[in-house]
C-alpha cells in the first residue's frame, strides 16, 4: 500500500541525510531574526544569515521539515482554504539547502531521482517549468539542458515567467531563477478557465489539473540595491521547497490533500461531531474547520495567543472563521477545542510540542470559542439590522464605519464579517474598514510615543501595507519571503 505522510517525511529527510545533508529541526512558526515577517512561511526562513554569508554553520548541506503558515502577509492562502485541494494555512514544507556547496545540476538531478525513484512517480505524468527570462533576466537554459538530461522530455518542460520562476529574498540580497515540478492529476477536474470559455493553463493555471508539487530556487544572483543589475555570486546556493501534504496525495493517488491520511482523521472528527458524511462536493466548511485547527494548534504551540494585534490578530481571524464555519455546520455547542484535540492526537509524535502543551492548546481553543459565541450572536443581530437598513437604503455595501464598530465592539474579524455579508448577496467595504484602522494607527501612532504608541493596530496595518509603505520611508526592512 501507498506510503503514509509520516512515511514521506522520513524518506525524504534519509534521502538527503544519505547525500550528505544534515538533518536540521524545524524552526518555530515565529520568526526569530526577522520582526517585519508575520510567520515562517518557507524552509529558508531560518537560514536567511546562512544563505547571505552573515552565520556560519559546520555544514553547507541541510534538509528539513518546515513548519509553515501562509495566512497574512504577501503570502496569504486564507481565502483559498477548503475552496482549493491544496492550500493551506498551516502546511509543512519538506527542503534541502545548499550553502554555496552543490548547485543546479545535483539539485535537479536529486529532485528527479526522489520523485521518480524514492516516490517513484509516474513520469508521464511529471513536467517542469524553467525561468524563461523575463524582464532582462537570462533565461535558464543551463537548467532546461539539466531536466533534458535526466530524461525529462523537451515538450514537457515550460518555460514561465517572473511570477512563479524567479525569486527573490526581497528588494536587495541573494535571488535567481527557479524550476518547479508538477504533477498531472486529470484533465477532468473543473478548471476556472474552462468553464469561463478560454483554454487551460495547463502548469501555469490557477487550477488544480497540474498540481506544483516541489520548487527549486537557484540563488545565483545578488543585488546590492534596489532595481540594481544583478551580480552573480560566487558561490551560488540551493533553496527547495515541496509540500508534504501536496506530496502525500500524488503518492496516496488522491486528488485532494484533504483525502490523505494528513487530514483523513481530523474530517472524520468534524463529520463525526456534525453528524453528517463528509463528501468533496459540500465539504468546504468541514475542511476549513480541518485545516484551520491544524494552524491553531500549532501557532498556539509556538507561543502565538489569541489577541487583537498581529499575529495574535491572525491566529484569532483563524479560528473564529472555523468557528463560525463550524456554526454553518450547525455546531451550536462548543466543538473547536475537540477538533484541536484530534490534531494533537494524529501529529504528536512528529511534533512533540503539541503533545506537551495539550492542556494549554485545549484551553486557549475552548475560552476563544466560548467568548466569540458569547458576541457571535448579538454581532450577527447587528448585522441583520444593518442589512435590513440597507435595503431599505437600496444599498448593497456595509461602510467601512460599521465593519469597523463590529471588529471593536463584537471582535467580529473584518473578513469573517465580509464572508456574512457576501452570503446575504451584500459587499463590505474593506478599504473604508482599512482607512479607519489607519487612523486610528496614526492617532496612536502621535498620540504617544516609542513602540507602544504604534502598538494594537499599527500590526495590522503593517501587515497589509507593509512597514515602508506605511510609515513613508524605505529600508526599514523588508515583507520576509520564502521560497
Ligand atoms: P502555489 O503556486 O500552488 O500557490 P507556491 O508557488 O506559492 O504554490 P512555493 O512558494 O513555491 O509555493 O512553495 C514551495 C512548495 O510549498 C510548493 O511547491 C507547494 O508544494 C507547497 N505549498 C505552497 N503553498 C502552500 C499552501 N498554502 N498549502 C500547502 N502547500 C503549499
Ligand atoms: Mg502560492
Ligand atoms: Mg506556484
Ligand atoms: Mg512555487
């Protein structure tokens, strides 16, 4: 039978230790060094001084684990949650790293020979993509010429642009071309494009027919300053991410991560609770409930609170949406804690800490609960009210005023609040809710003075706009990014 998630896990940390990599921890969901990043979103994170020559370690090859959280941000999945088969909030990014060591030719050829042999995945099925050399960048010849090499056929190997094949640690530092593999899952499954009268992107569509499974960046330039020419380094690196979940799929011959043995447990615990079958077809609620408590118990393991501001900010959005999506199921009683629990359960081993904090996740994911259902209902009454005033209006948009009044007054998170309303057929002004986070930000922000002043809201505010853009000056640093 397939090879389980944990399986994977451990094969690909053996397949790299056994080329002379060494087996690193996984780094915390808060970043230590970098105060401007919201969560660790990719394998490099914890390696970002090691790759610009700042720390040195006694090794130049490693592989890891990640644990990562893509939710706020540049890299923000949110929305996606349980509406794509794969993404998630919370997802553990499996890597290997080179430092100024090995380069593209054993980085592809270590790629192909761990999907095709250890994995050993259907290679009809397989296709890559090279940088094409968009925006003055050389295109990635030496790479096409390394995947031919390994067999892969010329037709199958794409050439795309800056967006999903060039990467950059940010304005300035170490960045190059990258090559992604993809695998294919059938051109059966709905396409956005398709059914919108155009043709399928087929590896550069948004749709899950070709699902990117593993990204190799090759940092081999740098850039001192901004929008400067690119130098090439002299000892360029290696930074690959591929997602364990994604990967447990393909080799689980699934088509959704949500049908692996990552996430089986969990689904079944929320179908248990509601009492009803879980299907594909209107299983959203009972995946973002799913991943949502993935993301919770693992924040709340690394420290991260509940909390009006930043990341505490975040985990809260997070786990009121699952509560409220929990509701939507008809879980009138509080249910979170015990989904969290089922988490706990199924990745304790692989993650001790869950497991030594049990008691204290259980805790924080029940009051979070209880004291959101306490406002749940008085916020939804408002927001009835506000409806049935502005049809009488004939209006179809909340103001930015009142969205924030129940962000304040109802801890209703402003997206959860915009999610209502859609499925009433109403809009949220979001940018109008935005303004008044601004202001209040800046009345803080000269009201007081020192880090405090810009204290609850200036988080959330930096995490949208960024620090520069909000604060009007540059080089305070820069939106972390990973692979
Ligand atoms: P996509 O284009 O599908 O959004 P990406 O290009 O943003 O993915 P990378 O930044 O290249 O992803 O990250 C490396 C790998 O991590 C991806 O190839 C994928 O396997 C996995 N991955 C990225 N984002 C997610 C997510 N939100 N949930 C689960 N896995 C993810
Ligand atoms: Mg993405
Ligand atoms: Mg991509
Ligand atoms: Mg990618």
């Amino acid at each position: 039978s397939a090879l389980s998630a944990s399986q994977i896990r451990e094969a690909f940390l053996q397949f790299f230790e056994g080329r002379g990599h060494r087996r690193v921890a996984s780094s915390s969901l808060v970043p230590q060094n970098d105060p401007t990043l919201l969560f660790t979103n990719a394998g490099m994170v914890q390696f970002k001084d090691v790759f610009t020559g700042r720390e040195k370690r006694d090794y130049s090859r490693a592989t890891t684990s990640q644990k990562c959280v893509r939710a706020g941000g540049k890299h923000n999945d949110l929305d996606n949650v349980g509406y794509t088969a794969r993404h998630h909030t919370f997802f553990e990014m499996l890597g290997n790293f080179s430092f100024g060591d090995y380069f593209k030719a054993d980085a592809i050829a270590y790629g192909w020979e761990f999907v095709t042999k250890t994995l050993g995945l259907d290679t009809k099925r397989l296709a890559v993509t090279v940088f094409n050399g968009e925006g003055g960048v050389p295109w990635d010849e030496e790479a096409f010429e390394l995947w031919a090499k390994q067999g892969v056929p010329r037709e199958r190997i794409y050439k795309l642009g800056l967006k999903d094949n060039f990467w950059a640690m940010g304005d300035t530092g170490p960045c190059g071309p990258c090559s992604e593999i993809h695998f294919h899952q059938g051109d059966d499954i709905p396409c956005a494009e398709v059914t919108a009268g155009r043709a399928c992107q087929g590896v550069a569509c948004d749709c899950d027919r070709w699902l990117e499974i593993w990204n190799l960046v090759f940092m081999q330039f740098e850039r001192k300053e901004k929008d400067a020419p690119l130098i090439p380094l002299p000892k360029p690196s290696i930074d690959t991410g591929a997602g364990l979940e994604r990967i447990a799929s393909v080799v689980q011959g699934k088509r959704s991560n949500y049908d692996t043995d990552l996430f089986q447990s969990i689904i079944s615990r929320v179908s248990e609770l509601v009492g009803k079958r879980y299907t594909q077809e209107d299983g959203a609620s009972m995946r973002v409930v799913a991943d949502h408590a993935r993301a919770a118990a693992f924040l709340i393991a690394d420290g991260v609170q509940p909390s009006n501001e930043g990341r505490g900010y975040v985990l809260r959005r997070i786990m009121r949406r699952a509560i409220r999506h929990g509701s939507i199921l008809g879980l009138n009683e509080l249910f979170f804690f015990k989904v969290v629990d089922r988490v706990i359960e199924l990745m304790g081993d692989a993650y001790p800490e869950l497991r030594d904090s049990r008691t204290f996740l259980i805790e924080v994911s029940r009051h979070e609960e209880e004291s959101f259902r306490r406002t749940l209902d008085r916020g939804m009454k408002m927001i009835d009210e506000s409806v049935a005033k502005l049809k009488q209006a004939g209006e179809k948009k909340l103001s930015g005023a009142d969205i924030y009044y129940l962000h304040g007054t109802y801890g209703f998170p402003w997206d959860l609040t915009e999610i209502i309303l859609r499925e009433r057929g109403f809009e949220a002004d979001v940018e109008g809710f935005w303004k008044e986070i601004e202001k209040e930000a800046l009345k803080n922000k000269f009201a007081g003075s020192g880090d405090k002043a810009v204290g609850a809201v200036y988080q959330q505010v930096l995490e949208r706009v960024g620090q520069s853009e909000f604060l009007g000056y540059e080089g305070v640093g820069h939106e972390g990014e990973g692979s």
